[in-house]
C-alpha cells in the first residue's frame, strides 16, 4: 500500500480527481499483489496449511483485476473523454463507446471461430497414443 500511495504521490498531477486516484490507486494494488501472494501460496503450501485464505486472497485478486480490466477502467477513460456537460450524459457516452468497441471486438473474434471451424476438418481424430509409454 505504501508503495502504490507514494507512487500515485509522486506520479499524479495536481489537478487529477480523488475518484481517478483510488482507481488507479486500486488497480496498481491489485497488480502489485501478487508480489505477496506468491510466496504466501508457496508458504502455505510448503508447511501445509489450510488454503482458504489464500485462494479468497487470489479469487479477489483475479476478479478484481478482471472486472477493472474490462469494465471499470474503460468506462472511466471514456468518461474522461468524453465532451459532454453532465455526470450522467458522460457515462452514456462512455458506455456506448465501450460497446461499439466490444460489438467489433466480439464480431472479429466470432469470425475468426467460425473461419477456425470451417477450415479445420477433422476436430475430433484421435491422437496416437502408441508413442507415448506410460
């Protein structure tokens, strides 16, 4: 956490809103997590304690890096970018935005499926399993 504060300190400008800060703050924390969680896994795993803490540990990580990811730090930008008057004319700007470039995404990687699936023949052959000795 100290890491992250003195870096946002010393990074962010002076006119940057408190909301851009914990977000930004909060996502850098995330990111920076794993440096602890790491060897708390392999501590845990090592002396053979209960792993219910870490795994919540990294669940929280993993999805809050996710959903900031690809939710929350996009509709922020675009609400920064966004030319509009009011709080709430912003974030509809910023969400249509955010799906037009997630519809093209989308589309792009539905075709490349479906162009996967038609030039690919033979999907389910099995594999020779006479080369491998078990």
């Amino acid at each position: 956490m100290g890491m992250v504060g003195i870096t946002l300190w010393y990074f962010a400008g002076p006119d940057v809103a408190r909301y851009v800060l914990f977000i930004v703050g909060y996502t850098w924390f995330c990111s920076l997590s794993i440096i602890i969680l790491v060897p708390s896994d392999i501590w845990t795993t090592v002396v053979n304690h209960d792993k219910g803490g870490i795994s919540f540990f990294w669940s929280w990580s993993y999805w809050s890096t996710f959903l900031l990811t690809w939710v929350v730090v996009p509709i922020l930008q675009g609400y920064e970018d966004a030319g509009d008057f009011t709080v709430t004319e912003r974030l509809k700007t910023s969400a249509h935005v955010n799906l037009i470039y997630y519809f093209c995404v989308g589309s792009i990687a539905l075709c490349g499926l479906v162009l996967l699936i038609f030039l690919r023949k033979n999907w389910f052959v099995s594999f020779p399993l006479k080369h491998f000795a078990l």
